[in-house]
C-alpha cells in the first residue's frame, strides 16, 4: 500500500465540454468552471444555452475532440472500479474492520516519516523532564507508532478499504444509501474545500478520515455527529465539517506526539481509543461555544487555537466533559426526554463508556513522524 498515492483526475461534463470546444475552434466567453482541486478557472469557451451535453456547435470537432472522447471513457472506467458499480452498492466498513487492515498492511514508508515525540532541548526539556506530562509507557508504544503511520498515510484510490471509508463517511453523515462517486461538488457539501477528500487529508493522512469514520459508525456518537453536520450547513453559522475535522484529528496528533495524553493512555492502556475520545470531545467542545455564541467562520481561527491549547493543558477535563454529555443523552433517551444542549463551558464527553473496548494489535513496528504546524482551519 503506497504512503503517498499518485492523484487520479477526473473530468466532469464541464471539463470534458471546455475540450470539446477548444476542438471545436469557438469564440472566447464568459463563464467559470471548478478545477478537480476545488479552485475556479475561467474558460476559454462559451456553451450555447441551447445546447445539451453531447451537442455540440461544430460538425468536425477535431483531433482534441477524439483525446477527450477516450479520456471521458478512461475516467468513467476508473470510477466505475472505485465504485464497484458491477458488484452493486459499497457496504460500509466499520472502525475495527478499518484498523484491522492498517494494522496487517506494509506502512514501512509511513513508519520512516514517523517522529513519535516532539524534540526539547536545554531548559525546556529539563522542564518538561521535571514538571511534564509522564512518559507514555513502553508497551503502549507501538500502538501509538500506528497511529502516526496511518496519520502519514496517503488516501489511496488502489486500495479498496480506504474507498470504502470513504463512501461510509459521506453515507452516514448524509443519511443516505447510494454510493457516490470519488470526485465532485458533493464533497464540498460535506466540507472538504474541493472535488478531492484526499487533498485536504494532507495534514493528518488516513487517521483524519479513520476519527471522521470513528465518529458516525460508533452508535452512541453517531447523533452527536449529525447534530454537528447539521449546524455546518446552518445558514449563518455555517463551516467546513470536514476540514474542520480535519484540523481537530491534527490538535490530537500534536497532543500525543507532546505526551499531553500519555497520563491518560497510560491509566487506560490504550491509545487509539484514547485518541479517538479526544478528537470526540474536541468536537463537542468546539460545537458547544460555536452554537451558543453564535460563531461564524471569521472565529474559526481563533476557536481552534483556543480548542489546541485546552486539549494540551486539560485533557482529562475534556475527556470528563464528554463522558457528562454522553451520560445525558443516554438519560434523555431513557426517559424520552429532548434536554437543551448544555452550556459552552461544559461541553460532553464518551471516554468512560469505550474505556472497555479492547484493540488488540498485530505485530506493529518502530515508526517516528513531524508533522508541525498550529492547527487552523485553511
């Protein structure tokens, strides 16, 4: 499985109708088009509005006529193996099946990329030796190596698991049962920047789409997770739910490679779970001041810098908050009850209720990763 996927480019009808037209010799015009990288072009042509896809202006397109004919074949056949459209529907893949297949697979380019912890030197590490955060323990440290490997872990379209996550993403958060193809507009509706999920998970690899994965497959998080995609589509309070993600699965990554959740791995003897109610409670966090202080994406800057340094200092108060709001809602479905979302400064947590999930891990080798930089939303 290849760390560093080589991006496959699809043309869309309009892509495939800007070549037609340039074959076909028509006068510049007006109009805009999206890149496969989400950003805006204008093209050198103009459709006719009384024109269909596949009519076209000129009789005798020309030679680029024929190359985009054979292109638009290529990409559909490509997208039509990426979708298995000839065996029917994805099915979706859960979190454990999801990590079973990164814990068997060859990551030993990833591994190389790896730095497990973040480098002090002089008075700061004589600080963080004295007063820091204790060590992670040694038998932990393989587990948390994979996840940094998975963290540098491209998205591959080769590899059939990471497809599948990435169908079972968009398909719990949209609600709905149909496939959908690899590139398109659609994810930007989910709140990726452009046409390509893969472009933004630069920052954080596959572990960025593994949490997004965690969190609408898990049962007692998945209400939560909709409540929060529900709110990104608000029309005044609107935000990236993707990116966003995104940039939390990063706060949690800096987090463990500066030891701040060892405490908390160590007392659990876990760290993927651990990681995993992080990045949950992050999200709360950050849902609960969006949605009673009215944020906008102007804050969005502020907010996650705020979100990083309270996920490094209280981790464990983070992890409290989320175990209380998991608690309530399970008592709100209990007795039938809709209670208010609680206030921003007491936002939930899951912690305790996945604290006995067990992860059992197959041969992981040393691995180290750098993956620098504050959090924002870009």
């Amino acid at each position: 499985m290849g760390c560093k996927p080589e991006p496959i480019l699809a043309l869309g009808q309009n892509s495939l109708l800007q070549a037609l037209m340039r074959g076909a010799g028509q006068p510049t015009g007006a109009g805009v088009l999206a890149s496969a990288g989400g950003s805006e072009r204008t093209p050198s042509w103009v459709v006719h509005p009384n024109l269909t896809f596949g009519v076209f202006l000129s009789a005798e397109p020309g030679e680029e006529w024929r190359r985009a004919q054979e292109e638009w074949e290529a990409v559909e056949n490509i997208q039509s193996g990426l979708l298995e459209e000839s065996a029917g529907p994805v099915p979706l893949i859960s979190f454990n099946e999801a990590l079973q297949h990164f814990q068997t697979a060859d990551l030993s380019e990833c591994r190389k990329k790896i730095r497990a912890t973040v480098r002090r030197r002089g008075l700061a590490a004589l600080v963080h030796f004295l007063f820091g955060p204790p060590r992670l323990q040694q038998q932990l440290q393989g587990e948390r190596d994979l996840a940094l490997a998975i963290a540098q872990c491209g998205l591959d379209n080769n590899e059939t698991v990471h497809m599948r996550i990435l169908q079972t993403v968009y398909k719990k958060l949209t609600r709905s049962t149909l496939s959908c193809p690899r590139y398109g507009a659609h994810w930007e509706e989910l709140g990726f920047q452009g046409a390509d999920p893969g472009t933004d998970l630069r920052g954080t690899g596959m572990l960025g789409l593994m949490q997004m994965l965690y969190f609408v497959m898990d049962s007692q998080t998945l209400p939560l997770a909709h409540k929060i995609f529900k709110l990104s589509q608000h029309e005044t309070q609107s935000f990236p739910f993707c990116l966003m993600s995104v940039n939390i699965t990063r706060i949690v990554i800096q987090a463990l490679r500066e030891e701040r959740l060892s405490r908390e791995c160590n007392h659990r003897q876990q760290v993927i779970v651990v990681l995993n109610d992080v990045y949950v409670a992050a999200f709360l966090r950050l849902y609960g001041v969006w949605k009673a202080q009215r944020k906008t994406v102007a804050d969005s800057d502020f907010l996650l810098k705020e979100l990083e340094s309270f996920t490094k200092k209280k981790p464990k108060q983070l992890l409290k908050s989320l175990e209380t709001y998991m608690n309530r809602s399970l008592a709100t479905l209990a007795d039938g009850i809709q209670h208010p979302f609680p206030p921003s400064g007491n936002v939930g947590s899951v912690a305790s209720s996945h604290a006995s999930k067990e992860i059992n891990f197959t041969g992981v080798c040393d691995l180290q990763v750098e993956l620098e930089g504050e959090a924002r939303l870009v």
